[in-house]
C-alpha cells in the first residue's frame, strides 16, 4: 500500500525552471492528427511527468504521478492538469523521442570537461566508450514478434523480454554521446559491434570489450579516421609481425607483451592497417558470494592476462592500457542509470516509450551534472534524493559536494585489504 503524498514532499521543483522553455518548444508535437483539437498530455507535459518520476524516489507507479499532479505546488510549477492512464500509455505513439536530442544537446553545451588523468590528453581524439545494456520488458512487450525483444529463457521456460541500450560515453563529460534502442536480442543488425558500425564518426577513439573486437568493424573504425582500443578473448589467432621491447615505465604497468601481429590464422587477409596487440598481467579477485569459500573464484574459467588490440602503433603501451581502464566508467553509469534512475522499471512498453524515458534519464544525469559540477555518483544522488524528500536541507547539498575528495586513499586501503587477505 503505498503512502499518500503530501504538498510538502515534493521539492526540488525549482530545479525545472531552466529546463521547461526547452520542454515547452515540444507542445506541438504530435498535433497533427488531433484535428478535433481536443488533446490535453503533450509531448512537453509528457517528458516533464518522466522527469518528476525520476527526480522523486517517493513516486513509484504511475497512479502516485496522477496523485503528484494533483498537488497544488506541482500544478503552479508543472502546469499539467490530471492525466488518465489510458492516454498515458497511448501518448509515446505519436510522440517522435528523437526530438529530445535536442534538448540534450543543448544542455551538454552547458558542462564543463571533468579532470580525468593527465596522461590522457595525450590522445588527441575523443575518447568513447562503448558498451550496451538490457532494459528488461514484460512477456507482452509491443512488437515482441518482430522487434527481437527475446533475449533469453527463464528456468521454467518463460521467454523473456527486453530491449538493448547501445551507449557511447563521452569520457571527458561522462554523458552519452549517442545512444542507440534495439531489441534485446544481440544478432543480426543490432549487434552490438554493427549498431556502432552504423554510426561511426572521425576524431573519435572507440574503447570496447571483446563484443566489438570484429575484424571489419575494427578496419571500418580506422577508415572512418577514427581509432580503437579493444579487449580481444585469450583464444584469437594472430600470427607476430613484430615483437617490441618494454621500457621499465611498461613493466611497472604490468605489461609483458607489446607486439605488431597480423590478425586471423594462417592465410586470413591483411587488414588495411597495423594492428598492435598488449598483454598485461592482472590481478584476479574472488567473487565474493555469501557461499563462496576464502580465496575461491566462482564462476567461470578466469586469467590472468589480459589482451588489448588498437590501431595506434606510437603510443606507449602503459597509456593503452590507461585507456582501455577508462572502459569501467561505463558501467558504472550503467549502474548510476539503472539502479538510481530506475531505469530498471519501464513505465511504457512502447519503443516510443521506451526511448522516450531514456533521454529523460540523459536529461536527469545533465541537470545533476550542471547543478553539482561533478559526474553523478551514487552519494551524491542519495544525498540529493534526501533533499527532494526534505530531509537534507540545501544546505546539507552544498556541504556534501565540499567534502574533500579522498577517493584515491580509499582505493589504496581497499587495495591493501585485498593483498593482506589473498595475498
């Protein structure tokens, strides 16, 4: 049963203010068909009400958004009268999401580049992430047919839906570049390595898992004038062109392979430029289970060496490998998006629904970007969660985002642990 909201626990409205002129320039948008002129939820209406359930972790469904509407605080900023589900679960079809790129884009002109490691200005190319996710769906999600939504079975046989969030983060912002929606079933043309083929640009350079390690896409990025770093499995063929020497500063980064190779086995043809391959040695920790034995790793085979191919033979081998560490940073966005967005509860199961709550995400990480200076991360989320509720006063907000910075000391004194433990 869920607790009747009251005028006083929504705050945070004001955060709004600089955002709806931008939402306001969406009324229009799928008008066209109304000819009776009798519509009331437009598309500017529809976005604001995402956003207000994402900003609001008291507001859990759909029917507590009809009861926030009705407060009169959120009318007087808002200015959306009561909706009816039905319209709401019909509106994402004549909406056109792409048109929240807009507003995106207008936003991110506003960030200022995060400070990210010195060594990496020295690539002189944008550095993105690539990655996807599963939105997981209801069984009954629209087009399940032919949208490929089946991802995988359940244990008692039930088909499970979903679709795939293909992202591109921009390291330098920590905000998605481009974001691509497909079903969730990872074949054909929504590949998670052919929907970034489709969408490659110059000046970039693309930072993967094995995912996106196929040969053509990998001489498609380089004919793009753009470059890569990608994870590679342990089993690929490669036959060794040319074998290079460590420095000291490489060995001290753990590598113990730097090499020119032709990839593919024996009479597999030349790609059309030099590949280099790194290996580094990591250190494997136990996954930790509540019955996993001390010192034990669960789960699949493991190594502990580590291979990364990339198109740029110049570079030392220690600052690939930097790059390629950057990789993580999408995942946890992933998680920031997922788990304090609520990303994991789809509020449509339209595409245009779908597509439609993951820009509003976007557009959620921005305005906290905007507001805190800093990528958002989980405390910080927390803290201004509390402050919505009217726990935290705003004064409580500017104290948190003051604290000093002691996230590296932190990851030492993990680290320490981890080897007293283990070894």
């Amino acid at each position: 049963m869920e607790t009747a909201l009251k005028d006083k626990d929504v705050q945070g409205l004001h955060y709004f203010a600089r955002l709806i002129p931008l939402l306001d320039r969406l009324h229009e948008v799928g008008c066209k068909r109304d000819v009776a002129g009798n519509r009331q939820l437009f598309f500017n209406d529809y976005a604001k009400l995402v956003l207000l359930y994402m900003w609001n972790p008291l507001i859990g469904s759909l029917r507590a958004l009809q009861q926030t509407i009705a407060l009169p605080k959120v009318f007087e900023t808002l200015g959306i009268r009561r909706f009816s589900l039905g319209s709401f679960s019909e509106a994402p079809a004549v909406f056109d999401p792409q048109l929240l790129k807009n507003v995106i884009d207008e936003l991110a002109t506003e960030l200022r580049p995060l400070s990210l490691n010195p060594r990496l200005s020295e690539i002189k190319r944008t550095l993105k992430l690539v990655d996807g996710t599963i939105l997981s769906g209801l069984g009954g999600l629209a087009k399940s047919a032919t949208a490929n939504t089946c991802y995988t079975t359940a244990r008692d046989g039930r088909r499970l839906h979903g679709w795939r969030l293909h992202m591109q983060l921009d390291l330098a912002t920590f905000t998605p570049g481009r974001m691509d929606l497909t079903g969730a079933r990872n074949a054909g043309a929504q590949r998670e390595h052919n929907v970034l083929r489709a969408s490659l640009k110059a000046g970039c350079c693309y930072v993967g898992d094995c995912a996106y390690s196929d040969r053509s896409l990998l001489e498609d990025i380089v004919t793009a004038d753009s470059s890569y770093v990608m994870r590679v499995r342990e089993d690929i063929s490669f036959e060794v062109v040319e074998e290079r020497e460590l420095s000291q500063a490489a060995l001290d980064a753990n590598i113990v392979r730097d090499a020119i190779v032709r990839l593919g086995g024996p009479g597999a043809p030349a790609m059309n430029h030099p590949v280099r391959l790194i290996e580094l040695q990591v250190q494997l920790h136990p996954h930790r289970t509540r019955k996993a034995k001390k010192g034990v790793l669960k789960g699949s085979c493991k190594s502990d060496r580590l291979l990364i191919v990339t198109d740029m033979t110049d570079l030392e081998p220690e600052l690939a490998a930097l790059v390629y560490q950057q990789r993580y940073s999408v995942e946890l966005f992933f998680r920031f998006f997922k788990q304090i967005l609520g990303m994991r509860h789809l509020i449509s199961q339209r595409q245009e629904g779908v597509e439609i709550q993951v820009y509003c995400a976007v557009i959620a990480c921005l305005l906290i970007q905007l507001q805190t200076g800093r990528k958002p991360d989980k405390r910080t989320v927390e803290m201004m969660g509390w402050f919505f509720l009217g726990v935290a006063t705003e004064q409580d907000v500017i104290d948190h985002l003051n604290k000093p910075d002691n996230k590296g000391v932190k990851l030492r004194a993990a680290e320490a642990r981890w080897k007293k433990r283990f070894g």
